[in-house]
C-alpha cells in the first residue's frame, strides 16, 4: 500500500511538472509567433507603403525611401520589447532611424547596444563611422581606439570601408567629362537608374541623368554603357525606359548592357560590379546625380575593394539639377547616409539577418 501511494505521488507530482512544461512551451510559441509577427510587419512596412517624394522634401533628396520608417520602427521596437536580448531590433531600429533623417535618435540607440555589448564589432564600427559623418571628433577618436582594440579578424575590413566613406565625403563633383585616352581599353559607362513615376514614365531626374550618360557616350564612343536599376513601375524597370530612351537617342543596343534586378545603390553596385568583371572592364565612368554621386562612389568602391576587384579608377559626372548644389560639402544627413551604405557593403547589413 505505501509502495503504491508513493508511486500515485510520482506520477502527480511527474504529471504536474509535465503540465509547467508543457504551459512554458506554449508561452514561449506564443512569444515566438508575436515577434515574427512583428518582424514581418516591420520588413513590409521598410519595403512598401511610404511617399518617397515626401520623404525628399523632408528628409533628403539624395535617396529613393520607398517604405513606412516610422511604422517599421514602432513595430521593431515592439518586438524588442517582447526580446529584450535581440540585439538585432536594436540595430534595425538604429539603421531605420538613420535612414529617416533622426541621427539623435540613431545615436542613442546605437548607445544602447554598446551598453549590452560593449565589445561588439558591428556597434563599434557603426559609432566610429557616425562620429565621423556628424563631426564629433572626440567620440571619433574614442570609438576608433576602441574598435582597432579589439581581437576581430574583421577589424581591418570595418577600417577600411570607414575610410572609403570618409574620402567620399570631399569627393570632385564633375559637371565635365573626365579626360581619358580615346585609345585607352576597359573603360565602362555606368548609369544609375532613379524611381520611376508610377505609371512607369521617367522622372525629370532619371532624364537628366540619361543626358549626361549620353554626353559620355559620344565622347568615348567604344566604351559599353551599363543601365543599372529594376524597380519597376506600370510594368517596366527603370532599365528597360533607360534603354528605350537611350536607343531614341541615337545609342545602338550593342552598345547598352542592361541591369534591371538592382532595387537600392548597393545593389546597383554589386550587380554592376559582376558585369565588369565579366567584361573585364576596370575604369568606370560613374553617372548619377549631385545629391547621389558622392554614396554611390563609396559604396561602388567598398563593392570593388571587398571584392577584390581590379577596378582601377572611379571617374564621376552628374546630371544638371537645379535642386542640387554641386558645390556644397555634404551635410550631416548625407554623411550618414554615406557610412550606412558603405557599411552595409563590407557586411553590416541594414536589418540584420533580414535585409542587407
């Protein structure tokens, strides 16, 4: 009789801690299931549902934001709040806010993770370079000492991208073609493609752009032309209208390699950057506008040097835009701007594990 009693006990007593298991599992399910949840709706809202002309006049017109940033921040931060150990939230949010103009924000969030991981490589190197982009010279040298302390293999990468940005920050702006050998081989026309309007006909900037492209193009008449960019709108990439506009021109089609699967400036780059290799083609003529050539340099040189790539010069000409003030230094906006992207080109993606 007691070897019974004890045996019922055992099983209650195993039953009952089967059933805690059992209720923590589920909570931890329910928990999971809210935060990606939320995560799906943060990556939608970074993809979709913004006014990027809006975004232009009040943030910065030198980048095509296409989603909801404040949306997809609120629910970034409500599934940081669910996971307070997910670090990644916390730089989605960092790099969301940068993107969207709020560098006091951005900077105190990125203090946040440097409190929870004080030793970490992506923090680091993110202060670094932001201190740079906003001209905080005391923090600049904080965060660099730092950063060349640590025992990551990594460290010598993150250096030289942050150096890459920093040199685009005094780039020549050029309204007048480079000077190059007319007898000099490798030498590759690359148009970047720019936000279609939404019944797929080409804004004035895109316009503009495919003007100066075509000035280069009569002036080095053997050199292949690369139109990157494939956004699509009513039904056509900014490629494909690019190509149309530059065949109406008087440009024959052998001469025009068409890129139309680049969504954003890196993708530009790392897509662009195939081809040329592929061509072996090592001298670029960059064409973009004013407000865009000094980030699309960067990143297009971060590309090439994470690579490995022989690409020997950079040359840069930009379309003529009223709005764009060639002879100004970039602001503090645009410095950020810069370093995010070249960032995300040596590997510290936008959204960690989610979008590069």
């Amino acid at each position: 009789m007691f070897i019974d009693k004890v045996i019922s006990r055992f099983i209650i007593c195993f039953l009952f801690f089967c059933l805690i298991i059992v209720k923590a599992e589920a909570a931890n399910y329910n928990k999971l299931q809210q935060i990606i949840s939320l995560q799906q709706q943060a990556i939608a809202d970074y993809n979709a549902g913004g006014n990027f002309k809006i975004f232009e006049s009040q943030v910065y017109n030198g980048i095509t934001v296409k989603g909801n940033l404040d949306q997809a921040i609120r629910y970034f931060n409500k599934a940081y709040e669910i996971a307070p150990e997910r670090l990644d939230f916390l730089y989605s949010i960092a790099s969301l806010q940068v993107l969207s103009g709020q560098l006091d924000a951005a900077e105190n969030t990125y203090r946040s993770i440097e409190e929870k991981a004080p030793a970490d490589l992506a923090v680091l190197t993110f202060e670094t370079g932001y201190a740079l982009a906003w001209g905080e010279s005391a923090e600049y040298t904080y965060y660099a000492q730092k950063l060349a302390q640590l025992n990551n293999p990594d460290v010598n990468k993150m250096q030289s991208a942050i150096k890459i940005a920093e040199s685009s920050f005094s780039l020549k702006i050029n309204r007048k073609l480079p000077v190059i050998p007319q007898n000099e081989s490798g030498v590759a026309i690359v148009i970047l493609g720019y936000a279609l309007n939404p019944d797929g006909s080409m804004d004035k900037k895109l316009i503009e752009r495919l003007k100066a492209g075509l000035s280069a193009a009569k002036t080095y008449p053997t050199a292949p032309i690369i139109i990157s960019g494939g956004v699509a709108q009513g039904g056509v990439t900014e490629a494909y209208t690019m190509q149309k506009w530059l065949k109406i021109n008087g440009i024959s089609q052998n001469r025009i390699i068409l890129e139309d699967k680049s969504i954003d400036t890196l993708t530009n780059a790392i897509n662009t950057m195939q081809i040329l290799q592929q061509k072996q083609l090592n001298r670029i003529i960059l064409v973009s506008s004013a407000n865009h050539i000094r980030r699309a340099t960067a990143v297009f040189q971060e590309v090439s040097t994470i690579n490995n790539l022989n690409i020997k010069v950079i040359d840069n000409i930009v379309s003529e835009d009223k709005e764009d003030l060639t002879g100004m230094a970039p602001n503090e906006t645009e410095k950020a701007l810069i370093v995010r992207d070249t960032l995300r080109a040596a590997g510290l993606w936008a959204l960690p594990g989610m979008v590069r």
